[in-house]
C-alpha cells in the first residue's frame, strides 16, 4: 500500500525513513497508530530536522493508540510503521 495524504486523516501504512512526505508547517490535532498485529509493534513520527515528534507501542489486547494534541509540526517523516499497522493522522 502507500501513504495516503490526499483525504483526512490522512493514513500512513508506509514507513520511509528520511523521506519527508510533508515539508511545510502543519497542525496536527493527534495521531493513532492501528491496525497493527502484536504488542510492542511501534511506529515513530519525526518532523523535517529528525526529530521525535510522536511515537507509540502496541497495546496486548490490540487497541488503538491514540496521542495527545501534537500542535504545530514543521514537516513530516515516517521512521516506522511495524507489524502491518497504519497511523491516522489529523490535522487541524
């Protein structure tokens, strides 16, 4: 599959380390990592400069992982995506 930045959420199912898939400013209201397959299966969000904006763990019992309120964020990147699972990504 491939990242989809074209509705809302937008939904990243693909990892690319050091690619950035938005470089401007952003908003974002909160992130949610699903979909993923077994506890401990993460995924790490980092902005333009390669730093840690977001990242999350997978729960046992497979639930959604959702983040607080992110704020302004200067560009994206996906470092990782395990185990099959997609991030959901609001902006404001």
């Amino acid at each position: 599959m491939a990242n989809n930045i074209a509705g809302r959420p937008w939904i990243l199912d693909t990892a690319a380390p050091g690619v950035i898939i938005w470089p401007s400013w952003m908003r974002i209201a909160q992130f949610s990592f699903i979909g993923y397959a077994a506890q401990g299966n993460k995924c790490v969000i980092n902005d333009r400069n390669g730093q840690l904006v977001w990242q999350a763990s997978g729960a046992a019992d497979l639930r959604d992982q959702p983040s607080f309120k992110i704020g302004w964020v200067q560009g994206m990147i996906v470092q990782q995506i395990d185990g099959g699972g997609k991030v959901l990504v609001y902006i404001e």
